[in-house]
C-alpha cells in the first residue's frame, strides 16, 4: 500500500503550555491567553477581565517571569520535556502500524506550539483520524476541557470531519500507578526514607468541585493506589493540594498549611512528589521544591526532598507507548484495508 492510499491518522500529544521565554512580556502574553479561558476562571467575563487587565497583567509578570528564569534552561521545563515524550512515540510507534499515515505531533493548549494553531492550519479533509492525547492523568473542566473545546469549535468549521478520539485522561491506569510507584522505590534506595510521603496535587476552587468536576477524587483515587503498591501505612503518606490563589475556598487538604501543621507537630522529613504531572515545571520546580521547602524548614522540619515527575522516565514513555498503541489498534481495524 503506498503512502497516498494510506488511512491518515493524526495523534496530537497535548499539555497546558509554558511562555516563550522567561521574560515579563512573553510571561504577560501567557497569562492573558491562559487566564481569559472561561474555563479556568469562572468569574462573569467582563469583571474578570477589569480584574485581569488592571491589576493582574501589569504587576504579577515581572514576578513569575523571574520564578521561569530559576528553573529555565535551553527552554521551558515542561517543553523540553514534552517534545522528548513526543520524540519517543515518534520513534517507537508508527513502524507497528504499516498501514497507517502517522503524523504525531505536540500541541499546548496556550503558547507555544498551540493547538489552535495547529487545528486551524488543519482541513478536516486533510485526516481521516485525530487521536487527543491530554498529558494530564487527571480529568479537570480547569485543564483537559480546554482542549475539548478547542476540539469542537474547529470540528464545527469541518464539513468533511474525520473521526475523533479523545484519551480522557489515565489516574487509575496500573501502568500509571507502577511508574509512579517506581520513581518513589528508585528515590527512596537512592536517598532514603522519609517520615512521610506527601503526594500533592493542583488544587482548584471547591466550588468547581461542588457543581460536578471529578478532579478532587481522580487524585485521591490515583494517591490510594499508589500507596497501594508501596504498601504504605495510613500514617507514612498523605494527599494535598497546592497552587490556591484568590479568596474562595479550594479543595483540601492544603499543601502548605498540612506542611506546617506536621512541621510544627515534629515531623523532621517530608518527601513530596505531585502525580498530577506528566512534565515538571515551574509549579513543581518553584513552587513544590523551593517555596515548600523553605516554608517547612521555617516551620520546624528538617529535610524536604522533592521526588521528579514521571517525565522521560522509561516506566512512564512505555506507558504512553501502550496507551497510544490500545487507541490506534482500534482505529486501525477501522481503517486499514
């Protein structure tokens, strides 16, 4: 069969995204893009926006664009690594499926390379198959919807739609869990034990909760089974979550105020870790490691250690190698001929 003949099928890897560069105006971009999603703030459009332009955009840039230069090397954490995972499914997937037109590609949903984009360059003609793969192991209306809109608002321009499968998301997939099990095991023989495992996640308003975003139980789900297959005591882990802002209450317990609390009770080692990522970045590498770190010590404790993301983690590429392979075996038996 040649290349011509060959169903088209188009797998997009996707994250949230990162600026361009760690500067205040590239950061200013960012934040306008990311922080004007409806989806994200679900504050009444017109009011967020005063909010948004008169005293986000012109005093929060310079402090988070300092935060990116800390943790920035050749680019963005989150990039770099997400184009190595990209790199691999494209290097160990598309030989398994002769018959198939591979063309996989990665997307964030706000900077750059953009999904939007990508699907507007896109004729729906051009594919006969998009597979959305959100690198986030748990669901959010806050995180994966985004792109499920993105996703739609360029389906209903098609005239000739190809078909579409979106992978939701994976927190209870057990090759998930083994990984992360995995990287706890390999830290703690390479560094020790420590009096408790936080695994802390990103938080989101407990009203978002509340109005039906299964968010706040993927994650306890996705830390239960992990502590499952340490074999963890209920007193040697805990759940938190992180990155609150704004004066509404968010999902509990919180990672800061649960790591002063033990700090102060006479816990002396913390090792945290956030299952909440396929890629570190600047909330994992500042705010987890750095700012936790120092708050815990203040507080009284004596050794935090943050343990990686998954990122290029073999355990971890191998699972999105099967996971992406179980989606594209069913498109082929639709497909091929």
């Amino acid at each position: 069969m040649t290349t011509q003949n060959k169903p088209k099928v188009t797998v997009i890897l996707t994250n949230l995204g990162t600026p361009d560069e760690p500067t205040a105006p590239a950061v200013r971009r960012f934040l306008k893009e990311f922080l004007s999603d409806t989806r994200v703030i679900e504050i009444p459009k017109i009011l967020w926006q005063i909010i948004l332009r008169l005293f986000i955009l012109p005093r929060r840039p310079k402090r988070v664009a300092e935060a990116y230069a800390s943790v920035w090397s050749k680019d963005s954490p989150m990039r770099e690594i997400m184009l190595e995972q990209v790199k691999y499914i494209q290097e160990n997937v598309p030989a398994k499926y002769p018959d198939l037109d591979l063309n996989i590609i990665p997307a964030m949903t706000y900077g750059n390379p953009g999904l939007k984009p990508f699907l507007n360059q896109l004729n729906g003609s051009d594919t006969d198959h998009i597979i959305l793969f959100p690198l986030y192991p748990q669901y959010s209306a806050t995180s994966t919807a985004p792109q499920y809109d993105m996703l739609s608002r360029w389906a209903l321009k098609q005239r000739n739609l190809p078909g579409i499968t979106i992978i939701r998301d994976y927190y209870q997939h057990p090759l998930f869990i083994q990984a992360l099990a995995e990287s706890v095991r390999r830290y703690r023989a390479a560094h020790g034990t420590a009096d408790k495992l936080l695994m802390s996640f990103h938080g989101i308003p407990q009203p978002f909760a509340d109005k039906g975003d299964p968010y706040p139980e993927r994650c306890r789900t996705t830390a239960r089974l992990v502590a499952e297959e340490l074999k963890l005591q209920d007193h040697e882990w805990a759940i938190s979550f992180q990155s609150r802002f704004g004066l509404q209450e968010w999902v509990r317990p919180y990672t800061d105020e649960l790591l002063d609390e033990w700090a102060k009770n006479g816990v002396e080692s913390i090792q945290i870790m956030s299952p909440a990522f396929s890629a570190d970045c600047l909330e994992t590498l500042e705010e987890l490691a750095v700012e936790n770190a120092e708050n815990f010590k203040k507080a009284g404790g004596k050794s935090f250690d943050y343990i990686p993301a998954l990122n290029t983690d073999e355990l971890h590429l191998k699972f999105f190698e099967t996971l992406v392979n179980a989606h594209l075996d069913a498109v082929n038996v639709t497909l091929a001929h």
